[in-house]
C-alpha cells in the first residue's frame, strides 16, 4: 500500500447543554449517572437487556483517538491480547506488533493505544476514544459511572488520530487490517474523510468479506451526502453490496439533528447523537481531564456507537449472523423519523434503531434463513404477501415454511402505491382466486388472477379518475355458493362500500356510512349460523367505538362497543371459525399509532383473548390472516406489521401464544405490507 495515496481524516464534534431523563422500564442496572443517559430509553435498551447484556467473546474494535486503559468503568471489559506478554519488548505471537497487549498506536507506531497529552492537545478529541468505547461497553450494574449498551464485551483499542483529531486512511487501512486479523467482530470508526482512499475502500470490503461488521458516523455539516459524498460512509453508495453501515444522527425529539449530514445510499440509520453524557478520559494531574465523565456531546460520531453498540448485542445473540443480516435487521427494525421534511422521511435511512426489536429480528433471520423453496405447493393453500406503498406491486407466495415459492407483478411495475390482497372461489368450482387491489395513487383497478398468476379478469370498483385506492375482501354474502367481492377505498373516507360478482357486475352499494372521515375497517363471515356471510364494519362515535354487523344489503344486525385505542387510524378486521363451532369469530387488530395489539371477539361481542403481536413500543399497526398451513387440524393466526416494520410474520395460535416468527423477505418496507389467505 501507497503512502501516496493516503486521505487526511478528521473527527467532528459538536456541544450543547445537557438534559437529563430517567428511563422507566424493564431490565434497570444501578450506574449512578443512568440518568443522565436519556438515549438508552429511546432505543429501547432496556427491553433488549432482557434477552441478552452481550458476550465477553465478542469483540469491538475502536478506531479513535485512543482509550484510557486505566478507567475504572472499562478496565473489566478491555481487549487483552492473551498471546502476547506485556511489555517483554517480543513479538510473542509474531502477529508483526511487539507488545500489543491492549491494542496498538498507528499514529506513533507503538503498543500504547491511549491518547497523547504531552504539549498542546484538545481535550474533547484526547477523550473521545474513550467516550466512544464507554458507550459501546463500559461497565454497568456497578454502582459507578455510566451504563454501556454492552455490560459484556472486549473492547480493542486502536488509535488512529492524534491529539488534534487527524489521523491518515494509510493508519485507518492498516488499523482495520490488525483488528480484523486479531478477531474483532465489529469496527467503530466515528469519523469521516472528505476524499476517497481506493485501498481504504478495498480493506473495507476485505473485513466485510470476512464477516466483520464496521459502522461509521456521516458527518456534520448539514449537507446532502449524494451531493457531497464524505468517507467511509459513502464508499458503498454505489456498490451492489452495503459493506459499511452509515449511522445519522437524530434529537430527544426523533427529528434530524440539525448538524447532521443525510443522504440515502451513504446513511443507512439513524441514532440519538444529541446531548450525551459518558466516559472522558481521566487523569488527575491535568486540570483539563481531571473528571471521569462529562458532556454534553453532540454529534454523527456519538450516534454512531449507539448503533455499534446494538450491533454487538445483535452478534451476541446471535454470533452467525453475517454482516448482510445484520444490517438487513437493523433496517427492518428501526422507529420512524418524527417529521414531515423529506429529509426526515427519506434521507436518514430506514429510521431510528431500536434495541430490542432489531434482536428479535436477529433471531428471525438466524432461526429461518431465506432461500427458494423447491417443495412442491398446493397454491391454494399458499400465504400470499405483498408489499407496501414505494414496492414494486408484486405478489408473493410462501409455504407453510415461509419459503418463497414464487411471486408475479399485480400491477406495471412502475406503480408502487401497494397491493391489497384476498383470496376466494368467486366462480363456485372449488378452486380459489386471488383477487387484488391498487393502493393509494393507483385508479380503482380490481384484478382477479389465477393461483398460477395469470390474469382472468379485472374492472374498476370506483370512478376510474379516482386515485385514492382501494381495499378489497371476499365472502359469500348472498347465499349462492360463490364468493363475491367487497371493495372500499383504501385512503379516502367516502364510506361506501360496493359489492361485486367475479365479472365486475355491481351487485350491492351500501351508503349508510357514507360521510365517514376515515376509510372503513371491515371483515367478512358467518357470525349467526345462517347461509351467508355478514359484514362486520367498524365505527366510531366520538370517543367511543363499535363493530357493527350488517347483511349485504346494508341492513342492520346488530352491534358491540370494542376497547381499542381510537388513533384516527382504522383496526384491521378479520371474521373467522377459530374454534370449529361454525359461528365465526372477530378479530380485531390495532391501527397504527396504538399498541400492536390483537382482540378476539365472539360473534356476539364477548371479549375471549386479546395478546400482543409484537413489542408493546411497535405503533405502525397490525393485520391478520388465519389459516391451517401446517395441517394440524387447528387455525393459526398470522400477523404483519402494516407500516415500519418490515416483513416480519409471527404466527400465534388460538390462546395467542407466538409459535414462529420469521422475515418473508428481506427487503426494508417503511409504509405496510398485507397478507391473505
């Protein structure tokens, strides 16, 4: 490697006042400044430190300004070199560095990785290795100090910047070379570069190649990263693979923050990088550093630990998880921006990480690895899915496996407003249909496809100039051994409802909710154990909420309060034989902005079981489907998450206990899926 070529780098701090708020929640060590770490509440930590504090196997790299070897909140959890002796001056494990027991300084090309200062230094810089480090892992349920996102981990020590915050991507390339070779599993490198370094973006791949994790800060200055691309965070902007995970920062408010750089392609999540308070490094014979901990600090290079940090839990959990999966977790599990710029919605990633359900999606990926199924499939008792606005408008079938089986494009694949989905025999012959739905920005376009993927027929269920989209349901509500179809629109609250027969022929329209200000919420079944099926309508009345059963002719049947969370966005309704007594049952599924919480009603109104679908903090709402896919003579209920989290299918039985859980593809879906069968 070139000399030449190598690229000045630099680290960008930034300071505010400090704030402090107490977490209320699960898993509490007793650090005596918890409090003042507001952000492990916001990422969910706590929760997550139920299931695992992390591995003392598990290594993290720390490429900074160096680390105080001697602070009391670390010591227990540093990197030792075990195969080499400690200042013998040999090459005990003739690894080429004599000495690094704890680590090496690429700056001075020595065995000491702690920071310099001798001379003029910057105290922020001299002790950002160690506030960086702390984050990750210092030690907690002490009674002392700070609580690090990993109560058991190795931290390695590798000075890259000197005490001004410079260093050399000529140091950064060899540095991520020692720590891979010396078993590091994740890499912190909270800084950027504002020039790209060919070898630096080689030896990122290498670690990538060989399983190792690296995350980094983008920087802040406030600018459009595709505009002014920074490094490392950009080097895979235009790669096939996401080799290094670019982390924003984010405010208490889950804003941007405003110093933070953005762009997609070069940030992949966001973190809270403001007001922080930590580890600094310490030593009393200099006034400057005579404290143990301090702040606030503000920053992309504090945000980005925090994501290091959930990193390692993650390969503490699960240690076979290859950096693709973890990224794709991270992604898959984050909480949404909160606010309406597009560079909120768009440019800081998939949102803001969250602890305890990116381990969950860890587990769901190392528990049910993606792959084509070659089991042969009846289609029809296929789980169809389809993706959200922003997607291309394919449908998906699994098996019972969650194995994708096939998939065919419901609509050009240009749109991307989203697929509503149901299944039904609408012709009487024993065989279903899939019958699907344009979303928001499509036309009222109904198409009705065979379980090959073939088109057979389609019409428009609304005013063809209608682009508010629309949502269809099956059910035999006449009586006549066939299926028929029932639309309403899917974002616009006209509160009509019309119903179809399988050539598009307009059967029935019902208006007595004509007026409502948000779409209808329905599900169709047989709840009174007469021929047909009814429909079960939610509504509201001020505060107060209902489900409403009707017949197809719009006629009233009768009605129950239920005791959800009236959020201004509709439940999800499913009508369906659970229990094999031939009165249907309702489920009834929280909207979004409630907790993702599922009821189960009896067909005359009594509560039986309610169970939550996924963690309680979840708000992007729920759907259900129900179906017997495993043959074992009972119906399961399959939820997924209608907006911001991703694809991930949990299955429940009757007394709502959760018997698997898996992604069905790996795709990051920010604005809802649905599923049917």
């Amino acid at each position: 490697m070139n000399r030449a070529f190598s690229k000045i780098i630099t680290i960008f701090l930034v300071f505010t006042a400090c704030f402090f708020a107490f977490p209320v929640n699960a898993l509490v060590p007793n650090d005596f400044f918890l409090g003042s770490q507001w952000y492990l509440d916001r990422i969910s930590v706590y929760d997550a430190w139920d299931i695992t504090t992390g591995s003392p196997s598990l290594i993290v790299a720390v490429l900074d300004s160096g680390v105080d070897l001697d602070h009391p909140d670390l010591v227990g959890n540093l990197w030792v070199n075990t195969g080499e002796i400690s200042g013998d001056g040999i090459d005990n494990d003739r690894n080429g560095f004599e000495d690094d027991y704890f680590g090496w300084d690429f700056v001075d090309g020595d065995s000491d990785p702690r920071p310099h200062t001798e001379g003029s230094f910057q105290d922020a810089i001299v002790s950002h290795g160690t506030l960086v480090s702390g984050m990750i892992g210092a030690l907690s349920n002490n009674e002392l100090g700070v609580s690090g996102l990993n109560w058991n981990v190795r931290i390695m020590p590798i000075r890259i910047l000197n005490e001004e915050g410079i260093g050399s991507s000529y140091d950064v390339r060899h540095a991520i070379r020692y720590a891979v070779e010396n078993g590091a599993d994740v890499i912190n490198l909270s800084f950027t570069a504002s020039e790209l370094d060919p070898y630096l973006f080689e030896e990122i791949k290498w670690a990538y190649e060989q399983g190792v994790v690296i995350v980094t800060s983008v920087g802040n200055e406030n600018i459009n990263l595709l505009e002014h691309p920074v490094y490392p965070a950009c080097y895979d902007l235009n790669q096939e693979e996401n080799y290094i995970i670019g982390v924003a920062a984010t405010n208490k408010l889950d804003q941007k923050a405003d110093f933070s750089n953005y762009g997609s392609g070069c940030v992949d999540v966001s973190a809270p990088g403001t007001t922080i308070f930590g580890m600094v490094y310490h030593d009393p014979q200099v006034l400057l550093l005579s404290t143990l901990y301090g702040g606030p600090w503000e920053g992309t290079s504090v945000a980005a630990p925090i994501v290091t940090g959930i990193v390692a839990l993650m390969k503490a959990a699960e240690p076979s998880l290859s950096p693709q999966q973890i990224l794709l977790a991270l992604r898959l599990s984050t909480n949404p921006i909160k606010e309406s710029a597009l560079i909120g919605k768009s440019l800081l990633g998939s949102g803001i990480v969250n602890a305890s359900l990116a381990i969950q999606a860890a587990h769901a990926f190392a528990q049910k690895p993606k792959r084509l199924s070659t089991t042969p499939l009846d289609p029809e008792e296929a789980l169809l899915f389809s993706l959200g606005t922003g997607s291309p408008p394919l449908v998906y079938f699994f098996d019972k496996n969650g194995e994708e089986v096939r998939s065919f494009l419901a609509y050009d694949r240009q749109f991307t407003g989203g697929v509503s989905l149901a299944k039904g025999d609408l012709d009487g012959d024993g065989h279903k249909e899939i019958i699907v739905g344009a979303g928001s920005g499509g036309g009222p376009q109904v198409r009705i496809f065979d379980m090959s993927g073939q088109v057979l027929s389609q019409f428009f269920a609304f005013d063809e100039q209608d682009r508010s989209g629309i949502q269809v349901k099956v059910g035999d509500v006449n009586a006549d051994g066939k299926d028929e179809i029932i639309a309403t629109s899917y974002q616009k609250g006209n509160g009509l409802i019309k119903i179809f027969d399988k050539d598009g022929l307009l059967l029935q329209e019902i208006d007595r909710f004509q007026g409502s200000v948000t779409p209808l919420s329905f599900g169709v079944g047989n709840i009174d154990a007469k021929e047909g099926d009814e429909l079960v309508v939610y509504t509201s009345q001020g505060t107060s909420t209902f489900l409403m059963s009707i017949d197809e002719t719009g006629d009233y049947i009768g009605s129950f309060p239920v005791f959800i969370k009236n959020t201004g966005s509709s439940p999800q309704i499913e009508v369906v034989d659970i229990d094999g007594d031939h009165l249907a049952e309702i489920l009834v599924s929280e909207g979004i902005g409630a907790n993702p919480r599922v009821f189960i009603y009896s067909s005359l109104g009594v509560l039986q079981k309610t169970f939550l679908a996924y963690e309680e903090t979840f708000l992007g709402g729920v759907m259900t489907a129900t179906g017997d896919l495993d043959h074992n003579q009972e119906i399961e209920i399959y939820t997924i998450p209608t907006s911001t989290g991703g694809s991930q299918l949990r299955v429940f039985n009757q007394e709502g206990e959760v018997i698997d859980s898996l992604f069905l593809i790996e795709d990051v879906i920010q604005s809802g899926s649905h599923i049917a069968l």
